[in-house]
C-alpha cells in the first residue's frame, strides 16, 4: 500500500527497520482488499501488523491500521514448502495457505518514484496455525538473550554493562519482558533500561535494584505463543497474565539486598545483605552457578563429544534421536551392523552426565529372553522374595524413581535378538499411559512379597529415557506394528567414505571455533537435571499443530496402507506423536532450526509410518512399487502420494529400497 510522505527515512533507519520481525495475519474481509491477479498473473496479497510498528514507521504511515503489501513471486522460500507453484488454481491455494495463520514477518520498505511516499512490503519468515479467537489478537514481542548464560546477562545487570538483544532492536520500543534460559526479567518503566547508540541492538540497565524476574512454569510452557529466532510472540492478553505471574511469584535479581545509594555503576561494591554479612565483589555469579543448560550447547556437546571419540555422524542423526526422545520415553536406533547405534545413545547418555552403573544401565538382550521375567526378575511365592534379575533393571528404576530431577537412561543393546514383543510387553503396555500413570507392576497387589516397596509398583517418570538398538537383517526378530506405534524407530545409515571425511573436516574447524569461544570448550558436559531437560520440551500434542497438508498427505498415507492390511495404518497416537515431534524441532545459537520442518516431517513419515509397511511382494509391490529387470524403478502408489506434496527424498530412498528388497527376496522386513 502506498501511503503519503510525511518525514523520509533514513538509509540506517530503512536499514534497522527492515531488520525487525513482526507478527500479522492476512487482512481480514472487513477490509475489502482480496487476494488478487495483476496483469502479468503475479498474485497479490496483503497483511495487518499485528505487533507494534517500528517506532520510525509511526512517523511516516498514515494510521496503525495501515497494511503491507506483496506478491506470491516474491515469497518463493516460504511458499515452496507448501509446494504452490505447483498448484493449478494458485490463488485458491494461497487462500488455502495463509488462512487460519499468524505469519511472522519482515517489513521491506520501497520507495515510490519521485520520492512522494513508500510501499510497505515485506518478506514471510514463518506461519503458524492459530484459531480463530488467536488471529483476533493483538500481540507483543518478548526477546530472548540467546549470547549470554543467565548468570552473564544478571552480571551485565548489576554492573550496567552492554548486553546484546540479537533479532530485537532499537526500532521497537524498550522491551517490557526479556527471557534468558529459564527466567523471565520484567523492567516495569522503560527508564529501567535504555538504548546504546553504539549498536542498533545493544542495551544498558540503569536501574538494576528494580529489576524483577520468575522462573519458567508449566502455565508458561501450555501458554499460546510463538518462536521465531531469538523472539517470542504472546498476545496482549497473555502478557497481562505474565504480569500477575511478576506479582505473585516475581523476585527481584537482587534478592533480599539493599542498595546503599544510587550510584548503580559501583553496585558490586555497594550492596548487602539485610544483616551482618557483604556481598562481595563477583559473589553475585556464585549465587548463579547452577545454570541450566541451553539446547543448541547440549546439541553441539553431543558433535564435539562424537568428534573426541572418532565417531562421525550426521546433524541430522544427533539431532533426530534428541527430538525422538524429547517427545517420547522410548526410541530405537537401527541399521546395519558397525554404523555405531549403540555408541551415540552411549555418547548422548554421557553428554546429559550420566555415568554407567549409577545412572546408565547397559543391557545385552540375548535370544534367551523370552518374558518379562528375564529382564526384570520374578517373585518366588513360597519364600515372598522379589528376585531380580541379573538385568540389574528393577533395582535401577527404583532409584530413578527416588531421584526425580536425576535423568536416568537404559540402553537395550541389540534389542531384537530377543522376541520384544514377549519380553517387552510390560513396558509397551507403559508407553500407552499418560505420564503420571506409568507404574510398572512387579507382582499381583494380594501377594506375598517381604519388600514392602516394590509392591505399589515402580513409577516411570520423564527423567527416564529408554533407547534401543537394532540390527534388521535376517538374525534378529522383526517389531510388531504394536511395538512401532510407540516409538521412533531411527535408522542411522552408513555414510560414504567422502561424506565422513567432509564431515570430520566440519567438525574439526567447530571443534577450534568453539573452545576459542567458551571457557573449557563445549566438550565438557552439565549434569542435565529433569528441570532442565523439560524446558527444552514443547508439551504441544495436538492434531491443530499439523497443516492443512500435512494432515490431508496423512489421511492419504492412510487409506493407502490399509486398503492393503487393514490392521495397518495411520493411527490417531501417531499423528499426535508426529505434531508434538514437528514442535520440538531445536533451534541453534543463531535463531535457525536445525532442521526443515519439511525435513522433520520426512523422517517422522519413515519412522513412524513407512517402517510399518512389510510384506511379500504380492502383498505390497503395488504399494511400494517394483524394480524391473533393466534395473529401474516403477513408482508405486505412496511414492505417488508423497510426490504430489513434497520431495521427501528420505520416505522417498527408503520406498525404493524396500521395492528393491521384494526384487531380490520377494519380501521386505
């Protein structure tokens, strides 16, 4: 929309303008301005801010219901994830895309010829679904420090030094709320802060003494709001209840302490405590040593621990088994032999601090185990002893269960040597529970047993997590559908000999870059606490949080494969599953996910759907397709499927081998 001049914009203010996120929707219909075609068939569309302009902006647009204007050709990164311009009636599919969403945005401000006004234009960065009562909403930006530990950013309080807000600037105005790790701070007068001219994103506090903060609760993680980078979106209505948070369980960042006089650029002199006793100097960081650890540093442990060792794997591995386990108790790790399943849960156990024997328990699964019995013991009815097993299991998720805010991990090493579906039973029965119901029942309440505390049972809390590995070939025992309905089934997959080389050379040059960055390195590791590891979580289970797409791309999934088996399928627990790993995609120290939510749906397909389709090849071989005798492949129907929303390369790969496998054994495990 172009709009007339009232003050012109400067080249560094254009410049931080165009550098701010901003939150909107498409405008609504009161407003009279569809999606149209202009005459070279370019569409154009428009959206309401929903955030609060950039101060600069104020000055030059004619109200604040002023809108930004664009067109579908210039939105390619955002709209081919969603694969539009492939569509036939594109506006229908714009329509379709932008409804229902909250779009994250960057303005982009044109000048109109013969300099009498601008157009505002600007660049989608992310879309989020949202009802109805949400799009209605106006919203706030809440800035996350993502440079600096919660113990630097309260020493840069207390000693009004620079710290840097990296995706919020000095175009908006001084932010209310800021988050760092697990806390949120309040300046309650924007005179508790101000701007450094000396850097569009730097700012100062001047007035520590005032500063409020609380820790992270559920109510904040259950709460409506939306991640783009280093900045949270909340509504207008959200943050008054995050200011009745401040007051009831708000503390000031200098708790119980005093400040003698004004003079706040010496405070780490000046205060004390209500009695007898100085704080001294630096002691302020003492008080913060137990720090909760940011994901994207867990992250890059797990690579730099890999690197140490001389195991080589990809991002996208480490990153896949950490959001399998954010999102469930229980994953397998698959492959073939020597592709070093059992050393990265091995490494990811040691990077969360875990030590064998004391909170990581190892578990050889032979071909003898054939019960539950044979992983967790049995109760010998005569003499009213439980007898455990060899496994050490039970006395180990006893002491899981006495420690709560200790992770503890079980690794099942070589799982399907063993009949798990007979072996493991108890267990999968477990992972249908909600959490708080997870009690593993040792023996029948009314019997006999001298241990009074085995018999409620033990509790399987979330700072237990299960990892299995898995060799699929002929030797070893096939999952039941059973069994892969409840789990991520990950298949690491052997990297060529080039692919490993480059990747080493990457982790080498990180490997320098970070310990010049940290103090230590980031190869030392943090006792992960349950508290801490739950902040890393987005509780999010809903169906809502999939697409339009991806819930239709499903719903074909599903009537594909049981057209075939109709005891296979789609299920509802999956789709839940595949929408709360999909919000739990992790974000790096620079604000970008580390992987494609196109690229996490693709695994989520393979895992959690794909691993399910087996059979002979009279049974399966229009599903998966074939491989002809002069060796090329016929799509089947679920390539099919997929091709009509996405590339998909990995569902994709993994199809074609299992088309291959019918081939040459006329079935596929």
């Amino acid at each position: 929309m172009s709009i007339v001049k009232t003050e012109t914009l400067s080249f560094k203010e254009k410049k931080i303008v165009e550098d701010t996120y901003l939150i909107g929707r498409l405008v609504p219909e009161e407003y009279k301005i569809p999606i149209r075609i202009d005459e070279s068939g370019n569409i154009r569309f428009v959206i309401q801010s929903l955030s609060p302009e950039p101060n600069s902006l104020k000055n030059i647009m004619l109200n604040n219901e002023d809108t930004y204007i664009t067109y579908d050709n210039r939105q390619s990164d955002f709209l081919n994830q969603y694969n539009y311009f492939n569509a036939i009636n594109k506006k229908e599919k714009l329509e379709e895309i932008l409804k229902d969403k909250l779009l994250v945005f960057k303005p982009v401000i044109r000048e109109r010829k013969h300099g009498d006004g601008y157009f505002y234009n600007f660049n989608i960065q992310f879309a989020e679904i949202a009802t109805s009562e949400k799009l209605n909403e106006k919203y706030v930006s809440i800035p996350i420090i993502s440079n600096l530990s919660k113990a630097e950013f309260e020493e840069c309080l207390l000693t009004s030094k620079t710290f840097i807000l990296e995706d919020y600037n000095h175009s908006l105005e001084i932010p209310e709320f800021i988050l760092c790790e697990n806390y949120i701070y309040q300046f309650q007068n924007v005179e508790h802060l101000r701007q450094n001219r000396a850097r569009s994103n730097a700012y100062i506090c001047d007035h520590p003494h005032e500063v409020m903060k609380f820790r992270l609760t559920d109510e904040w993680q259950d709460m409506f709001k939306i991640l783009c980078r280093n900045v949270y979106f909340i509504s207008i209505t959200d943050l008054s209840e995050i200011r009745d948070w401040v007051q009831d369980i708000g503390v000031k960042i200098i708790p119980n302490l005093a400040v003698l006089d004004g003079n706040t650029s010496n405070i780490e002199n000046k205060i004390e405590w209500n009695g007898d006793h100085k704080l001294e100097k630096n002691s302020e960081r003492n008080l913060l040593s137990n720090e909760f650890v940011q994901e994207y540093r867990f992250i890059e442990n797990i690579k730099e621990k890999a690197y140490e060792e001389g195991l080589i794997y990809k991002k996208s591995d480490i990153v896949n088994l950490h959001m399998a386990l954010k999102t469930s108790n229980f994953s397998i790790l698959g492959g073939m032999s020597g592709t070093g399943k059992t050393q990265l849960a091995r490494i990811y156990a040691e990077t969360l601090g875990l030590e064998e024997g004391e909170t990581l328990l190892t578990i050889p699964v032979s071909p003898a185990f054939t019960e539950p019995s044979d992983l967790l013991g049995y109760l010998n009815q005569q003499a009213g002893i439980y007898l455990e097993a060899d496994t050490g299991l039970v006395s180990f998720l006893k002491k899981a269960e006495n420690a709560p805010d200790k992770m503890f991990m079980v690794i099942f090493d070589e799982m399907n040597l063993g009949q798990v579906e007979h072996y493991f039973s108890d267990f999968i029965s477990l992972l249908e529970l909600p959490e708080n119901n997870r009690v593993l029942k040792l023996f029948a309440p009314k019997s006999h047993c001298i241990q009074d505390e085995l018999r409620k049972g033990i509790s399987i809390g979330r700072n237990v997590l299960f990892v299995g590995t898995a060799n699929l070939d002929e030797t070893t025992k096939d999952f039941s559908n059973r069994m892969l309905d409840r789990s991520n089934l990950i298949l690491l997959e052997k990297l060529t000999f080039s692919e490993a080389k480059k990747i080493e050379q990457e982790y080498a040059k990180r490997f320098v870059e970070f310990n010049e960055e940290s103090t230590g390195g980031l190869a030392t590791h943090s006792n992960i606490s349950t508290s801490n590891f739950k902040t890393w979580i987005h509780p999010n289970t809903r169906v809502l949080n999939l697409s339009d797409e991806e819930v239709e791309l499903l719903d074909q999934l599903h009537l594909a494969i049981s057209n075939y088996d109709s005891q296979t399928g789609v299920s509802f627990r999956i789709v839940k599953s595949i929408g709360q790993y999909l919000s739990n995609i992790p974000i790096n120290k620079d604000g970008l996910m580390y992987l494609e939510r196109m690229q996490a749906f693709d695994y989520q397909i393979k895992q959690r759907i794909l691993t399910k389709v087996r059979g002979h090849r009279e049974q399966i071989q229009d599903l998966v397709g074939m491989v002809n005798p002069n060796g090329e492949y016929e799509k089947g129907e679920l390539i099919g499927i997929i091709s009509e929303f996405g590339t998909f390369s990995c569902s994709r790969d993994y199809i074609i081998q299992k088309a291959k496998e019918l081939m040459r054994n006329g079935y596929t495990l």
